[in-house]
C-alpha cells in the first residue's frame, strides 16, 4: 500500500490480452496504483494483490495455461499465494491458476467447442471472501464472457469439498438467479464460473469482471470484485478486523440508501 | 544412449470429449457406417540422452506428469525407440 491506495499488479505474459483492461479498471476507474508485471520478472515490486488478467498466453499452446505455470513470475505468485497473498485469476488467468495448482480442478474445452463471447448472469454463492465481500448474499451480476475453454471440471471427492468448504463462489445463472442447463454457457460442472481456494485468498474466475467495470459501459457489477480486494486490503494494513465490520456496515447502509 | 519417445496424451475415460463427439457425428454424415467412440487427443515426439531404457522411460513420465498431461484430465502413455 502507498498511503491510502491499493498496489496493484497485473501479471502479463506473451499472449495476454486483457492486461490493459484491468490496468485501466485499477488505476483510471478506481484510482488505485496498478504495475504491469513482466512474464520474466522476479520480483512482485510489493503489490498488494496480483491479477493474472485474460488472453491467450503463449498461444494456449500444449493447454491453456500449461506453459505460463512455468514462466519466473508465477513461481513468485505462487510463494505470494502461498503466504496468503492475494490472487486474482480472470480467464486465462483462471486457467493458469489450475495448471499451476493453485486451484483445483481444470477448464475443459466447452461443450459446445464454440468460443462463447456474452454477457451472462452469475450467481454470488459466498460472499465471505475477500473478493466478494461487498456483494449481497446470492447477489445476481452481470458480467461477460469470452472463452473457448471454460467448461470446469474436477472428480467427485474434489467437488464435495468445494462444496462443504464453500469455495464455489460464482455460478452461472438466468436473470432470476436459477443455476439451469440453459444458463450454462460452457457446460461447466454444476455451473461453476468461479471457485476460491480453500484459504480463501485465491480466486479464479472465467467472466471477465475488468469489462464490467468502466460506468461508460452501463453496468459496473464487475467492480464489486476490485472493490472487495481494495477494503480488504486496506483493513489489512491497518490490522483491524473490527474496521473492517463497520467499513462494510457503513458501506452497506449507503448502499441500501442509495437505493 | 538417445532415444526416441513416442507420447500419446489422451482424455481420461470418464471426460466427455465433445471435439471427438464433433469428428463423429462428421464421419457419419459422410456416410461411413458403424464408425464410434472417435476420441482425440496429443501425439509428441521428443529425443531424450539416458544411459539406458529405464532411465529414458522414468525421464520421459517426468516430464509426461510436470508438463505434457494434466493428470486431472489426461492419460498418457509413452514407446521408446533407441536411436
């Protein structure tokens, strides 16, 4: 953290393409300190939260995200998670996320073998993690996707523990919020568009949040995500679970409020 | 002593595989009959200097089970060939 603001850094490799986006949602939409992150750097300059942003790194060669794991950064990443920093996986960075064992489970090609690219309806089925946190309880967002390989999949035992441990965090739904067959755009395993790994500090999800960020767009749900890290953060830093509770009560009344 | 490996990396059984699905139902419409369970996967090839066999096979899984297969998903076999 430099004073008040959050660091930011956004991971990119060769082949990334949504790096700028999340840059951009970070640094001009809210205000906080972003740094791009070079594949073949060593060093995470201090960030606060990393984000492993969407695209195509080195060309999905092998499978999506199997070459990145390796790159000199993501070992970095990993230690980072490993000492509960914060990690932030959109699409390709998803994917990334399962090769490097960071998540469990993998993306599967889409049932459809179609590249979906639309705007679909998540379901918030946990909103005690730091990255949901200010969403209501099984808040329905709208947020877009644009993936050939988001079909998620893990075996049984897997799936059991997501569940007891509630790290199923988004699900794709309709606008009512009913997990269907028809709301699931990839096929994805009981609907699953983003899980937590079971220390809660690493999220990886396949719809694109920085696109849903930026007012001009008309819809903002997808900064909820950053918006969570921020106060999560910042009630980190200054140690205080407890400002933490009456930040959010305080941000909830506003909200209620505002309407 | 080189050897040549021969990967085959496979979708596990129990994985719906739909670009498979895909090439079937295309080789039906062709109109060849009683044609099924059509399955892709990966073929590599790869050259790798061991002392003997076993070394070169026990390598070549390594590198199977750190890169060229998820084992969440894949299966893989290999065939060595001394060169």
């Amino acid at each position: 953290m430099d004073g008040a603001k959050v660091k930011f850094g956004i991971v990119v490799f060769p082949g990334s393409n949504c790096d700028h986006d999340a840059y951009y949602v970070c640094k001009k939409i809210l205000l906080q300190e972003a740094v791009f992150l070079w594949h073949k750097e060593t060093d995470l300059r201090g960030v606060d939260a990393v984000i492993l942003p969407g695209g195509f790194s080195y060309g999905d060669y092998l499978r999506c995200g199997a070459i990145a794991r390796f790159s000199p950064i993501m070992q970095q990443v990993i230690r980072f998670a490993g000492e509960g920093g914060t990690v932030l996986g959109i699409c390709n960075g998803f994917q990334i996320l399962v090769e490097a064992g960071l998540l469990p489970g993998v993306l599967l090609r889409n049932s459809s073998l179609n590249f979906v690219c639309k705007y679909v309806h998540l379901r918030t089925e946990n909103v005690e993690t730091r990255f949901t946190r200010q969403c209501q309880p099984g808040e329905i967002l709208s947020i877009p996707i644009a993936h050939g390989d988001g079909n998620y999949f893990t075996d049984d035992a897997t799936l059991q523990r997501l569940r007891q441990n509630n790290q199923i965090v988004f699900r794709y739904c309709d606008a009512q919020g009913n997990c269907t067959d028809e709301a699931n755009p990839n096929g994805s395993l009981e609907n699953i568009a983003g899980i937590v790994n079971e220390q809660g500090n690493v999220l990886g999800m396949m719809p694109h949040p920085e696109r849903a960020s930026d007012p001009v767009l008309r819809n903002t749900d997808g900064q909820k995500i950053f918006t969570s890290v921020m106060r999560d953060v910042v009630t980190r830093s200054i140690g205080l679970e407890v400002a933490d509770q009456s930040l959010m009560s305080a941000e909830r009344g506003r909200r209620y409020v505002d309407g | 002593m080189a050897y040549l490996a021969r990967i085959r990396v496979t979708l596990r059984k129990s994985i719906l595989d739909p670009q498979g699905k895909a090439v079937e139902h295309a080789v039906l419409t062709l109109g060849f009959a009683g044609v099924s369970h059509v399955r892709m996967g990966k073929y590599i090839e790869l050259c790798v200097d061991r002392q003997d066999k076993n070394e070169a096979r026990r390598v070549t899984e390594d590198v199977c089970k750190k890169l060229l297969a998820n084992p969440v998903m894949e299966d893989f076999s290999v065939e060595l060939e001394e060169l």
